[in-house]
C-alpha cells in the first residue's frame, strides 16, 4: 500500500490495547495510531464507543486496559486539564459552557494566567475582550458581542463558542465529537476552513459524526467501532457510503423506508393565524389524521418557534390551535396557555434540546420515561416501581436504546440513546398529536430508521405527526407534505407529488428578500446527516 506524506511518518498520539469497564465492556481493545497533519474520522452506531475512546485520550476517563504514547512518551492524562497542557484537546458532544458567563469568560477561562490577561491578579477586560473577538472572528463569529452570556446565545452559537475555545492555544491532537450537529451549513464551512488550517499546521485531527458525507469531505482515513471493538480503518476513498454503514451496523440499511399502509382521514389538527412578533408570522396548515406533515426551512426561520406556540411553551399573540375531539369531527379551537394545556388535550412537543428541557440525568431510564406519563405507573397515587420498570422496559425494546437496564441512569447512556429516551418518554403517553422537533438528530443511521417505522406506527394508530428537520432528504423520505418555513412564514406547502429539492429550497429562501435579512438567517443543512 502506498503512504501518504503524514502516514509515513511516526505516529503523533499511538493507543495500544485501550479498553473501558464500566459494569459490562463499553470499548475494548483498541489499537489506534494519529498522525500529524491528518483527519481520522471515527464513527459507529450510537453507544458504539466513540465518545468513551475520545475521553480516555481527552484525559477525562481512565482507560481500564491499555496505554497510550503521545510524540513518542508515555502518556497517561489525570485529567482533562492535564492533557490540554499537553496539547491535547476536545470539542465534547455535550457542550461544558457556564451558561451564566460571557462569551469572552468562557473562552478564556483556563487561559486567564498564560494568556498575559491577568494585571498584578486582575482581569484585564480590555484585553479580555479584544481576544475574544479574536477567537471568535477565526470561527467567523466576529458579529457577537463577547459581553453577551453564553446562555443567551442559540445551542449553534454555543457550539461555535466551545470550537473557538478549543483553538485557543498550542495543540497537537483535537478530537471533535460531534462538532456540527447543532450547526448551520454556513458554520460547518467555516469550522472546515479551521480544520484545514490546523492540519497545515501539523495538528492531529479526530472527527467523529453521523453524517457521512462530512466525514468524506473532510477526513483522510476512517476508523469504525461496532460494540466497542473497532472492525475497519481504512483510507477514506477505499470506502462508499454504503460500506461504512455496512460496517457499522453490521447489516445493510437501504435508503428506503415502507411506513406500512396508512388511512390519511380527516383534519386532526388545524393552525390558523398563528404569530408571535416576526419570529411567527401568522403560520396557517392543517395535518390529517394519519399524516406525518414536514416542516422545512433554514435554522432559524421560526420552526422552532412554531412548535412552542403549538405546545403553549411560548405565549402566542394571535391565531388559533384547533383539534378534531373525534375522529373526523370539525376541529374545535383549544386554550393553549402552558404546556400543561397542550398535554392535556393531547398534543406533545418532543424537544431537540434533550439536556435543557428533556432529561434529568442523575435520574435513571425509567423514571425518565414515566416523567410526565405518572397517570399510567402510579397506583393509589403512588409509583409503582414495578410497572414503571414494565414500561421503560417496553420503550427500550422499541426504541432499542442501548443501555443496562430500566435502572441505568441517563446519563450514563451515549448522546444517542439519551435522545431515544426523550422521544420514549412520550412515545409512552396516549397523545393524538405529536410535534417533533430535530428528533433524528445525532442518531445513527440504523438508529434513525428505528425512529422513522416508530413514526409510521404512530401514523397508522391515527394520529398525526409534525417532523421538524433540517434534513431534507429525511422529510421527503417519511413525510405526506412538507411545509417550508421562511423567515417566520410558511411560504409553501407541497405534496409528494409536486416536490422536489429545488422548490422546497427555493421556498426556504423565498422569505429573506434583502441580504442583510440573509446574513441574520443563517443557512439551511439540508445536506443534513445520512
Ligand atoms: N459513566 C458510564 N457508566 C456506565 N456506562 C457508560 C458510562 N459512560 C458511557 N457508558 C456506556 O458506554 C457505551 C458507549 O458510550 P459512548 O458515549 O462512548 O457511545 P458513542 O459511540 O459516543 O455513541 P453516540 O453516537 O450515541 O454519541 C454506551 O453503552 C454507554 O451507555
Ligand atoms: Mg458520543
């Protein structure tokens, strides 16, 4: 086989015979070698083991078998600190910002002494400021202000936040988990141009993602892990799609989905009207029963927004939810004030957010599931620990979330399988309409398709779907109509026989009229994950 330039030389970072116990094996026997001035993508099905081989080298979990040498030395971080001294550094899946901090505070927080900001012990936040802005225009976020908090920023802001702090200072090795799955595709360009720039430089890349088109377009070689154990590493262009995924899951998945036979009936849901400032602007549609009804346009165009007016979660100014009491009566208008309300008359918002409003992580599986479905595990008004186990049970034999047990708690589970819970939780609860906003997102692919039959079930039972996604490929695969949302409108809503991607991009424009409108509305990534 012929080298490349950076694979003929000695390994930057080599991992030999890494493995990780926690009750049972999560990663075993891992041998792994990084070279300078390349990206190794590293993928596999949720609960693969990516994350866990990522902390290991980041220097946040101890490895229970193995060693690993970095520029020819043993390394063995204590902690992640440790490692960042040594250059090694991460971009997590879950972001590890302080929400109540600036922008500048977060970046700078572990460089305050080493970056000359500190005068005599204070802060110097002139200084503070100027770097800031530094870091962020090499993200191409030079537009925020670094006295903003982080929490006041969108969860893509965020992400590009905890990027920039990343390329702060020297490093030799960066591993990004899952760097783009909240970003626009305008970011991803740019987190790309940061890529290429830190592989000119001699940096040792690792790219974990789902989506494997960005693993083509960005990295040099790629590594699978399946069940903890990594079956292939390969040069990228030794591989198709195809075969990754193949590999992955270890059986083939066709780009095809048979949602089974579904009687689309009467109007199930109706949205009249519908607004809140120009976030929403007066959005109307109706979804059938037994329909699963897309909703498109690029991030930030009111999708989200649009859900939690539905659900009540935010207060809308004007227009009208009205929903079918019986089958196939005329939609009566609802009360909507709070969530509560929207539960009650049977609609459910399943959040893309699973950290901020889904999940309580401490918690174990089960209670995570009967969160919010007490009605059906409690008896006398009691919880019933026996049918609360029955029920997380049934939900992680559905969903096939990858876990221990009903017992386990959710934080321990990978990124993936947190989300398969949420999305169970209320899978769980008898609710006629069901508002999922991103719920395929940073899922693998065989994972993906689990959720998309899950859909196609609840759309037989009758009731009626809503499916936020960035995904186009996604939403013309499982979707009856898709409606585009632009700049707070619903521009277009087309059927499986008049769409194709061109309208529905076009309609996804078709809102931001002047470019300065454009440059606030950021992009769409349709291009989207597999
Ligand atoms: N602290 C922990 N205690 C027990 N099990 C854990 C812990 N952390 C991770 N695991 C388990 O290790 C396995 C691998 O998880 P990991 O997060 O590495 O997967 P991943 O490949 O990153 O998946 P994803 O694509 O969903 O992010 C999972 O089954 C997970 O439940
Ligand atoms: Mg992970």
């Amino acid at each position: 086989m012929d080298l490349t330039a950076h694979e003929a030389q000695p390994a930057i970072l080599s991992v030999t015979g890494i493995g990780k116990t926690y009750v049972e094996p999560v990663l075993a026997n891992v041998d792994l070698d990084l070279h300078a001035g390349e990206v190794l993508a590293l993928t596999g099905e949720n609960g693969a083991g990516k994350s866990t081989l990522s902390k290991i080298i980041g220097g946040l979990v101890d490895p229970t078998t193995g060693t690993m040498r970095l520029g020819g030395s043993a390394y063995a971080p204590a902690s992640r600190s440790a490692a960042e001294a040594l250059g090694v550094r991460m971009v997590m899946q879950e972001l590890n910002l302080l929400p109540t901090l600036s922008v500048a505070e977060n970046l700078f927080l572990n460089h305050l002494p080493q970056s000359g900001l500190l005068r005599l012990g204070w802060i110097d936040r002139r200084k503070l400021r100027e770097n800031a802005r530094g870091a962020m225009a090499q993200v191409g976020l030079d537009a925020i202000d670094p006295d903003t908090l982080v929490g006041e920023l969108g969860i893509g802001h965020q992400q590009m936040v905890e990027i920039a702090r990343n390329l702060i200072g020297d490093c030799r090795v960066l591993i990004l988990d899952e760097p783009t799955a909240m970003l626009t595709s305008r970011e991803v360009d740019l987190l790309f141009e940061q890529i290429a720039r830190l592989k000119a430089r001699g940096v040792a890349l690792v790219y974990i993602s789902h989506r494997l088109e960005e693993l083509a377009r960005v990295a040099e070689r790629v590594a699978i892990l399946r069940d903890g154990k990594l079956v292939h590493v390969d040069r990228m262009a030794n591989l198709t799609s195809d075969q990754i995924v193949t590999l992955m899951v270890g059986r083939e998945i066709g780009e095809r989905i048979d949602l089974g036979v579904r009687n689309i009936g009467a109007p199930l849901l109706k949205v009249e009207g519908i607004g809140r400032g120009d976030v929403v602007r007066d959005v109307s549609f109706e979804v059938r029963a037994g329909e699963i009804f897309g909703v498109s346009g690029l991030i930030g165009a009111g999708r989200t927004e649009l859900m939690r007016l539905i659900y009540g979660a935010d207060v809308k100014d004007r227009g009208t939810v009205s929903l079918a009491p019986t089958p196939g009566a005329a939609p009566v208008p609802l009360r909507i004030a709070t969530p509560a309300d929207a539960v009650r008359a049977g609609i459910a918002l399943i959040t893309e957010d699973r950290k901020g409003e889904g999940l309580l992580l401490p918690l174990p599986i089960a209670a995570n599931v009967s969160l919010g479905n007490v009605g059906s595990v409690a008896r006398h008004g009691v919880v019933d620990a026996k049918r609360e186990n029955a029920l997380a049970m049934k939900q992680i034999q559905a969903m096939r979330i990858r876990s221990a047990g009903p017992a386990q708690p959710v934080g321990e589970l990978s990124g993936g399988n947190q989300q398969k819970v949420v999305i169970g939780r209320w899978l769980a609860r008898d609710c006629k309409v069901l508002l999922f906003d991103e719920p395929t997102r940073g899922i693998d692919v065989g994972a993906k398709f689990d959720i998309y039959g899950l859909m196609g079930a609840l759309a037989r039972e009758g009731r009626a779907l809503v499916v936020v996604s960035s995904d186009l490929r996604e939403l013309m695969l499982i979707c009856d109509r898709i409606g585009v949302m632009s700049a707070g409108r619903m521009t277009g809503i087309f059927s499986r026989d008049d769409w194709s991607q061109d309208a529905l991009l076009a309609a996804a424009f078709a809102g931001y009229r002047s470019r300065e409108a454009l440059l606030h509305a950021p992009e769409t990534n349709e291009a989207g994950s597999v």
